[in-house]
C-alpha cells in the first residue's frame, strides 16, 4: 500500500541557500552564476539541488540554451521569500496542533 506524502513545504539549508541567491539577485540566473556565488558547493551538488527544487516547484527554468557544447538553463524561483516562510511556519504550525491533539 502506497500512502502518499503531503508535500511538505521545507527545504535542506543547501537549499535555502540557492533560493537565497536566487531571491537576492531579483533575476534569473544561470546554473553557473548560482556556483559562481557559492563557491562552497561543488558544481555537481548545485545542479542535484537545482533539480529537487524543480520537482518541488520551488523554482523553474525560464531559458534554455546552448553555448557551444554546453547546454545552459536560467532559473527563477516560484515563490517569494514571505511565501515560503507562510507556508512552512504554518505547515509546522500544524503538526505541532496535530501532536497536541494526541
């Protein structure tokens, strides 16, 4: 039996920090100026976190293109940064009721 998840609304702090960046430029960026901006994280992990928060529908692809032999995606998020926090404060918000109902 397959019991289907609500979708939670938070995200890793890896996570928090790419909607970060994205939220602080005010545009879309490409998947490489996303790693420019945090040098901590290598390339690879950037582009796993780009593609959960995809499925997520935290952000979305708004151009696709090729430079040379390199395919290149600009992001943008989905949600602002108040959205985000409504959202995940009242999702937290309701599995502590939940809990206190017991």
């Amino acid at each position: 039996m397959v019991k289907n998840k609500k979708k939670q609304p938070s995200i890793s702090p890896r996570e928090v920090d790419v909607m970060n960046t994205l939220w602080e430029e005010g545009k879309p960026l490409l998947g490489t100026e996303i790693c420019e901006r945090l040098p901590k994280l290598k390339n690879d992990k950037i582009q796993r976190l780009l593609e959960k928060l995809l499925q997520r529908e935290f952000i979305e692809v708004i151009e696709t293109f090729e430079d040379g032999t390199v395919l290149n995606r600009s992001y943008s998020t989905m949600i602002t940064p108040e959205e985000y926090t409504e959202k995940y404060v009242h999702f937290k918000m309701s599995k502590f009721t939940w809990c206190l109902l017991k």
